[in-house]
C-alpha cells in the first residue's frame, strides 16, 4: 500500500472521496472480497510488477513503506517464465516462502485442493496407511466432491464430536493413542478454520499436538489457506513468527488468491525432500505441472509483496469494527431474545469474521439492507447465505454435485430460514473507511428490521 491514503473503488464503480465517508452520489460496499477490475487492468498490472518488480514495489508502497518491510519482501533479480516448473524466479519465490515458513523446499502448485492432497498422499505413503484425518468443517470435506478417495485413494477419519467446534486436544490425542494400524497416518488441522469464523488453536495447543503427533509417528499437515491472516493473533498473544508456527508442522498449505490478492495460485512447504519429491509426481498425475504457469506465479508473488505486512492492522481494524457493531446492536433482539447481529468466532482473531443475522428470512433482510443502502448510500452486504449446520452444508454440496435437484431442494428447505450469515474482511478498500461507517450501517439495519 503507497503511503498516501488510497481511493476506493465502490460498487458503483465511482471513486470514494479520500475521507472515505459515504457521499451522497456514490454507494460505500462494506462487503468486499475483491476490489473490481478489468480483465485489461489486471493484466496490465502484473506485468508493470513484472517489468521491475524492485520499482513497482517502491511506488506502490512509498519509499518508507518498502524500506520497513523490505526483509520480509521477495525481491527476484531475474522474472523468467517456468518451463514444467523449472525457472529461476520460480525457485527463488518457492524457496523464498518455504524460508518464511520456516521450511526448507517449496512447490508452487495451480490450487490449494492439488497441493494438500498431493501432501497427504506423500504422508500416507511414507506410513503404508491410507487414512488422514481432519474435522468435518475441513475444505476437503465439504467442497472437494471426495477427491481425496475418488482421485488419491485416500480413506478419511473425522476428528472431534462437535461440527460447530474445533476438535480439541483430548480428541485429536485420543486418535493419536490408538493402536497404530487404527491411526491415521495424518492429521490436517486448518489454520484459522474459515468454517467457524477464524476460530484457531492457542500456540501452546498447537505445541501439544505437534508432540502428539511426533510421539505417535503420525504427520501433522497444516491448512494454511488464511495463515498470513491470522499470524498476527500468535505474534500478539504468544509472540510467535511465520517459522516458529511452521516449525510445529511436517508441511504446511498456503494460499497467494485470497487476502493477498494474487492469481490463483498456492504453495506446498516442507523440510522432507521425499515428500517434496512425491508431491511432484502427483502434481504430475492431477494435471497441475502446466507448460509454464508464470503468470499465476508473478501476480501471486506481486500480491504477495504488496500485502505482507499489513494483516496486523487489518486484524485491529476488524475488532476495532466488530467491537463497535456488537455494543452499537446490542438492543435489538429477535423475539426469542438473541441478538440480531452476532459474530460466530466472538472476538475476531484475524480479519477475516463471519457476521450471523438472527431471526429474518432472507426477504426482510434484503428488503432492510435495500432501505439502509437507499437512505444512507451503505450497502452492509452482498452475499446471504443460510445458516446451515455442517451436516447440512455437506449434504447440499453433494446433492448438488449429483445433479439431483429434488435433493437440493430439500436440504436447502430444512435450513434455518431466519438464520443467516455473511462472510467478509477487511482489505485494503475497506480498511480506510472509518469504523463508524460500518457501526452507523449495520444500527441503521437493526432499525429497519425491528421496523418491520
């Protein structure tokens, strides 16, 4: 981000004024997940960075900003273009986040569904046992239609009792106790977990199942797809880095295509060059060693460098926001006396929260957003989803890959129907509104709801 404030596109698609007030002529998006740009524009941008990335990164982050982040920036001297994964900028940005993560090898793969299979197949190999284990909120679970079993082969084993919760400790290490051909040969556990609003471990439980799995010869793989979202919460609370959370894990899963802005694009790390090696082949045999992917690579490195550094103060803008939506909502109830506006994981650990709306159908909530959006010039969200129990998100992705629209519909109709949900972060967009903004859109929907 430059050192000047940055201007913010809308949905509108207009420029935001640089008090990032609502106007009355522009409508203020408070639920973004992209910042809207052309096919061109996108493009064009890569290759700008891509011309000089050194240069790029000094205007677009000032010359204060770059020089403060520069040790934890990838600068290449060379961008060639990867040849079925051989390159030298890609090697240096693959051994550049490797070292970040406190990993000797890295592997750029096309997706993040590619890289942790290829990573759980090596593990299983390595221990002559095809069944890994993850909670039944992991993305492996619930939108990858069994890819683990259907392509790799892979049986699975759930961890924990509760779908609304994070396994803990005692369950995974229960799992861990038993007899060795009864344990899995790994255990995947997501870092935040995006299901459950961003709830996370501690650092001293992540210590304790990490020397779980040690002891029972089990590997311990992290789903890293929000890792650079959430390393400020363990830099806070245990004063713990990128390596120092890494080393606790034999490989670990990030992402360059989400809050960092990039093409799509994802990175396997590991200190087991064996592993490292099998994930080759079964990058290989999953179609994913493409003739050049170095598009994807340059934009996920630019994105990369232009956002790093930058989570902490999006993390305290979220709570600073979330703190101000709950004391400014909480006198508006349902009739069964919840609140109407309420966060999953509480406390936001990361910048990234889901925001539950209780007691309104879908209907009265649009309706109420629509007259918020037209008296105020906020629109407070884009996408409602129905709040669905885990068991229920599972069984409509299923249904939905099998084609059967009778089966859709009928788990769609035993949802909740006054129970809804929105997913959101702070960006760099969002971040320069003011938090009073967001506290003053969501009171105003309150009013509209209660209204009613």
């Amino acid at each position: 981000m430059s050192n000047t404030v940055e201007t913010a596109v809308t949905a509108s698609c207009e420029i935001l004024d640089k008090t990032m007030e609502p106007t009355n002529n522009v409508i203020t998006q408070l639920c973004m997940f992209q910042e809207e740009r052309s096919a061109a524009d996108t493009i064009a941008r890569t290759a700008h960075y891509a011309s000089d990335p050194t240069a790029y990164l000094r205007e677009k982050l000032g010359a204060e900003g770059f020089e403060e982040r520069k040790q934890m920036l990838c600068l290449p001297t060379e961008v060639d273009l990867d040849r079925y994964g051989g390159g030298a900028h890609k090697q240096h940005f693959e051994q550049h986040i490797a070292t970040m993560l406190g990993k000797q090898h890295g592997l750029f793969f096309v997706t993040g569904v590619q890289a942790q299979l290829a990573a759980l197949k090596g593990h299983c190999n390595a221990r002559s046992r095809q069944k890994a284990a993850w909670h039944v909120s992991s993305h492996l679970e619930d939108c990858e239609l069994s890819a683990y079993s259907e392509l790799y082969g892979l049986q699975r084993q759930l961890l924990g009792s509760d779908p609304t919760a994070l396994p803990t400790v005692k369950e995974i290490t229960e799992v861990l106790d038993r007899p060795e051909h009864e344990r899995p040969a790994a255990v995947l556990i997501e870092v935040p977990n995006r299901v459950l609003g961003c709830q996370t471990y501690t650092f001293s439980e992540l210590e304790q199942l990490s020397e779980a799995c040690r002891k029972a010869g089990v590997a311990f793989h992290m789903d890293g797809a929000r890792l650079w979202e959430v390393e400020p919460y363990y830099r806070a609370t245990a004063g713990k880095s990128f390596a120092e959370i890494g080393a606790l894990f034999d490989s670990i899963y990030v992402s360059f295509y989400k809050a960092l802005g990039g093409a799509t694009g994802a990175m396997l790390a590991s200190n087991d060059l064996v592993i490292m090696d099998e994930a080759k082949i079964w990058q290989r045999r999953a179609g994913g060693n493409a003739f050049s992917l170095g598009y994807q690579i340059i934009d996920c490195e630019r994105g990369f460098n232009e956002n790093m550094g930058l989570f902490a103060r999006r993390w305290q803008k979220m709570q600073d926001v979330a703190a101000g939506i709950e004391a400014a909502t909480a006198s508006y109830k349902t009739d069964g006396q919840e609140p109407i506006i309420s966060f999953m994981s509480g406390k936001p650990t990361c910048c990234q929260v889901i925001t539950v709306f209780n007691g309104f159908t879908a209907e009265e909530l649009a309706k109420a957003r629509d007259a918020v959006e037209k008296k105020i010039r906020v629109r407070v969200f884009e996408r409602l989803r129905p709040k669905q129990s885990l068991d229920q998100m599972i069984r409509a992705q299923q249904e939905k890959a099998s084609g059967d629209i009778s089966s859709v519909e009928a788990a769609e109709a035993s949802t909740d129907d006054r129970k809804h949900f929105v997913e959101w972060f702070i960006m760099n967009v969002t971040f320069e509104f003011l938090t009073q903004v967001f506290v003053d859109a969501y009171r105003a929907l309150c009013e509209e709801l209660v209204a009613e």
